[in-house]
C-alpha cells in the first residue's frame, strides 16, 4: 500500500499548488528559532570563545564552525528541496551520506571562482568586477547543483547552472535579490550588536546572528528548489501544505540512496567497486526489481557481456510480469548487441516481448525473436502465435512475404486447423493465390 501511495505522489506531485518562495518569508525567518536549529546554533555560538584562544586556536575553531554551520545549512536546503521544511521531520534515514562533503566541495568552487575572478581582475580591474557580479549572481545555482548531484565539476560548470538557472525562471532573479538583501541586513545587525552588546557576549551574539541568516538562507534556497522540482528533477518525499501529506515508501528511500550510491562509483570511474556492490545488493533480495535494474545498469556499461546476458534471464521476465513491456525490449537489446546469440530461456517471455516488438514498429527483432521458436519450444502452445508473428514482420514489417509463405507452409504442416495458421492464410492470401495455393478459409481483416 505504502509503495502504491509513494508511486502516486511522484507521478502527481507535479501538479502541486506551492506557494511561491516570496509568499512564504516569516517561514524563513523563523526556522533558525525552530528547537534543533536553535540549539545547535547556540551551542555554536557558545563554542565562538574559542576563537580567542590564540592564533592557532582560533583558526582551529573558525573552521569548525565554518564547517558546523555550511553542513547544517546543506542539510537544510536538501531536506527543504524535498518539502520538509520543519527540522521536527527530519529523520536520519532520508539523510544521504554525501551531504556531509558539500561544504568541501562548495569551498572548492569557491577557490575555482576566486582564481578566475583573480586572473581576470590582473588583466582589467572592469572584467574583475564583471566576473565577481556573475559569480555572485551564480552561486545560489552552484548551491542547487551540488545538492542535486553531489559533483564538484558539475558545480562549476556552466552548462549545468544555466540549466538550473533556466530551469527555476524569473524566481530566481527574485531569490538572488531576496539574498542580496539579507546579505545586507547580517552586518548591519552585527553592526548594531557590536554596539549595544556587552563585551563579554558580543562574540556568541554576532556568532549567532551570522549563523541565523546563513541558515535563512539556506531554508530559502532549498524551498525555491522544492517550488521547481519538475523541472530540477528533484523527487519530494512530502507534499506542501493543504495537499495530503504523503510520505515516501522506506523501500523506495533506500533504493534512491543505492541509485545515488553507484552512480557516484560510476562518476568516480570505480567500476569494479560499482559492479561489486550493485551484485551484493542485487543478491540479498533477487526478487527486487529495483536491485536487478541498478545490477543490469552497471553491467551496461562493462564489458561483462555474459554476465548481462546471464542477469537478462531473469530481469526481462520479471520486466514483463509488471507490465514493463518497453523496459524489457530495451534490456533485450543490450543482450542481444553484447551476445548475438542471446536467446530467452523463457517462451513466454519471448512471446511477449515478440509483441511489444510488433507495436514497436520493430519487425527485425520479431525475427530474432522468432528464430528456431518452434525447435528451442517444441510443444508450446504459443509456437502458431509465435509464428504468426513472424509472418508479419516478414510481409507488414519488412516487405518480404515470400520468406512468410515458407513459415506459412511450416504452420500448414504442424498446426493445420490452428486459428494463428488461418490469420496467416487471410495475411498473404494474395501471395498464395498467385502461387495457385487455395487458401483454407482465411478470418477477416
């Protein structure tokens, strides 16, 4: 039932109503002052004193909050991208392992920036500040996109975040300016805490405050991505309000984190790794078909051709069983293109992939399909079906009905009075009354 339900709210959740991220402020505003949120910034700001314990110290301790505060931050506007936005939901099982290297890499774009505004900045100070405007103008999308697909290169390359960019529409102008005001307004409030605070407390208040507004920021961020998640192809996991909340199925979570999992293998052109643990998932549960496609993916992109062929056995049946027809006519394609020979164990599948080929517009592969049907299937009731099949593609499919009168005169021989060889008759009627063969009383078109 739970799978069901998960199944509905991703083919749905496209028609969602939510509320533009401008109608939705005070929600910003006030979720540093939700109880998690506020405690770990607290703690943090207690933790600011340390920024007084020498040179070395304070270095130590300006990292870590550097890195305390960009962690929770990414943790939010990943969590906000799937529509929680209420640190109460957040659970550590839909949590992904790989928000934890964010912060590095968003660092890392960072200096990738920096070298380029400094290079061109030493040719003309005029393009310096052209090119510190566009990153600046940039780096909410490099935020997204590091969320999106956990990549450094694809976080700073321009293709990626003009996609992005594109993809979100005139609310991201609205979002870079709703920034850039809360940029302005953080000193301005330390500002103003530098003058009124106590001395012994001004370090955690203005620690504070920076953390508020970069978690403000955050929120606002990860919500204008759960605004565009069609277009950003973000999955929620809940609905907005005033819609039925719906959360995803565990299974479902679980199978998003091992899909994340071997494609961040693949990137890192670990094949061997990615294989192994594609495998080890795929045999712990055999019947699961989201194990067998991740296993057959990986597989894909390898040169382990038997082993495809070997997981194709059991994948394309279990793709025609729930009614996966088209998936399974792919699959049998990437067989057939790495073993030639490759042949379904099953008749039934066969069969009906045969079918899924026929309305594909796929004559060839009904050949394939078909070939020594009757020889490898001797006594199946579905040979005459098959065969007609054949015919077809032969006379509808490939314009060649004298290759199907020859399957036809092996239907006449074999299966006489059956309904498949008469159908057959009524296809190449003109074909036979020019050979002078009378057929037997073909059905109707």
């Amino acid at each position: 039932m739970n799978s069901i339900r998960g199944a509905r709210q991703a083919q749905d959740s496209s028609e969602w109503k939510i509320p533009p991220f401008w109608q939705k402020i005070n929600s910003f505003f006030l979720f540093p002052l939700q109880t998690e949120p506020l405690i770990f910034a607290l703690v943090l700001s207690v933790c600011s004193y340390g920024l007084t314990f020498g040179l070395l110290g304070a270095i130590a301790v300006g990292l870590g909050l550097m890195l305390a505060v960009s962690r929770y931050a990414f943790k939010v506007s990943a969590f906000a991208s799937r529509g929680i936005t209420h640190s109460s939901d957040f659970r550590r099982d839909q949590e992904d392992p790989g928000w934890k290297w964010l912060p590095w890499k968003f660092f890392g774009v960072l200096f990738v920036f920096g070298l380029l505004i400094g290079f061109l900045a030493s040719s003309s100070l005029t393009l310096g500040v052209i090119a510190n405007l566009i990153v600046a103008f940039l780096i909410p999308a490099t935020w997204m996109v590091l969320i999106n697909t956990h990549s450094l290169s694809s976080a700073i390359n321009p293709f990626e975040l003009l996609a992005t960019i594109f993809g979100i529409g005139k609310s991201y102008l609205l979002l870079c300016f709703f920034l850039f005001l809360l940029q302005q307004g953080s000193p301005m409030v330390v500002e103003m805490l530098l003058k009124v605070g106590k001395p012994a407390v001004v370090l955690p208040l203005v620690c504070f405050a920076l953390i508020y507004f970069t978690w403000v920021m955050a929120a606002m961020i990860g919500y204008v991505m759960y605004q565009h998640h069609a277009a950003l192809d973000i999955d929620p996991v809940q609905a907005p309000e005033g819609v039925a909340t719906i959360q995803m199925d565990p299974r479902e979570q679980e199978s998003k984190r091992r899909d994340t999992a071997i494609a961040r293998l693949v990137q890192d052109n670990r094949m061997d790794e990615a294989v192994n643990q594609a495998r080890e998932w795929w045999r712990e549960d055999q019947e699961s078909l989201p194990d067998q496609r991740r296993y057959f993916r990986v597989l894909k992109l390898t040169e382990k051709g038997d082993a495809l062929a070997d997981l194709g056995q059991s994948f394309i049946p279990m793709l025609m069983a729930q009614q996966r027809a088209s998936e399974a006519l792919e699959a049998w394609v990437s067989c057939v293109k790495r073993k030639p020979d490759f042949q379904l164990a099953s008749a039934q599948a066969s069969h009906e992939l045969a079918q899924q080929a026929w309305q594909a517009g796929k004559p060839k592969y009904v050949l394939i399909l078909g070939k020594n049907f009757e020889k490898r299937f001797a006594g199946s009731a579905l040979v005459p079906s098959m065969l007609e099949l054949v015919v077809r593609a032969y006379k509808q499919g490939l314009d060649q009905p004298m290759q199907g009168v020859h399957v036809y005169m092996r239907m006449k021989q074999l299966f006489p009075e059956h309904a498949s060889t008469r159908e057959v008759e009524w296809v190449l009627r003109d074909e036979l009354e020019q050979l002078g063969a009378k057929p037997g009383g073909g059905a109707g078109a």
